[in-house]
C-alpha cells in the first residue's frame, strides 16, 4: 500500500504545462483566418489518451498519445460553440482535466482550476479486495459492489465514503460465491468500473 501511495504523490508532481496562442501563420491548414490553439503538455507517455469534452462530459474529440516525451499540437477551437470545455489527459492512475471556455472565437484557459482525478486501484488478494483512492478535494464517493449471478447483475454491497482524501477499505468476497464481482466507483463526476474475478 505504501508503493501506490508513492506512486500517487509521485504522479502528482508530475507537471503538465500548456501555451495557448493565436497564430494567423497557420502552417496547419492554410487559412490564415483561424485561430489556432495550441497544446503543450510534458511526460506524457504512450498508450495514453487526449480527450476534449463539453461541459456535459460529451467526447467530442479523442486522440491515442502515439510518442512518450512531448506533446504539442494546434488545434482551432473557434468553431465550437460559446461554453466551457474539457482538455483531459487519461493516464495509468490519474486524470489530467484542463478547462477552457469559447466566448465569440476566442478560447481562454482556466489554469486556475486545472484538476488531477486519481482514479480508483482495485485489486485482489485471494478472497479480499482492496480499494484505494486518492482525492485531493475529499470528494464523495459511492462504492457500490456487484456479484454476476447466472448473467445478471446482482447488488450486494453500496457504500458512501464522504470527507476523506485518502481512501482504503477492504472487502471479504465469500469463498463459496465464485464468479465475476464488478466494483463500480463514482466520485467527482465520473464512474470508474472495476472487474474481479473469484
């Protein structure tokens, strides 16, 4: 417990930094009347994904972090509607979430509230099963356990974990109950699942 928890703070150091500037040089697609908004975001590693969200969680464009190191790349933005919006770097155990909103054509970031979600580590130990999670804000968070019974989900354990930043309960599965167990997660917005298998 003690490694993932390294592993947590470790990860929180980790910087992303962004630039955000108009260019009428658009070497990107040639029409010198768009905007172009760059992105710059450091570490990040293969395998990785860059999403863009509306404030309804709605993906609105998805991209696979091809090259670990550097990231940086121009995007016009100018076409979305007015409204906040998402840039959000899902990593191994963490959520990077850059806001930004559009107001007639221009696209301000909101680096001042620029968040790291650490998603839930479930994982098994013979019969028992840990979870740990990190929440720098104490979100709420509900836990709710499913069993596979005969093709159907069957809840058999809900939970709500509130004012804490560092969550770890451990869970007894009954032997004589093999099968899948679903471990669903929802905290600050999001709803993470998770699959044992007894």
């Amino acid at each position: 417990m003690k490694k993932a928890i390294q592993k947590y703070l470790l990860f929180v150091a980790v910087l992303v930094s962004m630039v955000s500037y108009p260019s009428n040089d658009s070497l990107l697609n040639g029409d010198k009347n768009i905007k172009v908004t760059f992105l710059k975001l450091e570490n990040v590693k293969e395998g990785q994904q860059l999403l863009i969200k509306d404030a309804n969680q709605v993906i609105l464009y998805k991209e696979d972090i091809t090259e670990s190191g550097e990231y940086k790349k121009g995007y016009d933005l100018t076409k979305l509607p007015n409204g906040d919006y998402y840039f959000e770097l899902d990593k191994d155990i963490e959520i990077e979430v850059i806001p930004f909103s559009i107001a007639n054509n221009t696209v301000s970031f909101d680096k001042d509230n620029k968040v790291t979600i650490f998603k839930p580590y479930v994982f098994a130990k013979k019969n028992t099963v840990i979870v740990s999670t990190l929440s720098l804000k104490a979100s709420p968070l509900e836990l709710s356990i499913y069993y596979e019974n005969e093709g159907v989900m069957e809840l058999i354990h809900n939970q709500q974990i509130t004012n804490l930043v560092n969550i770890q309960k451990a869970y007894v599965l009954d032997y004589s109950e093999k099968g899948n167990y679903l471990f669903l997660i929802k905290t600050e917005g999001r709803t993470f699942k998770n699959y044992i298998k007894l």
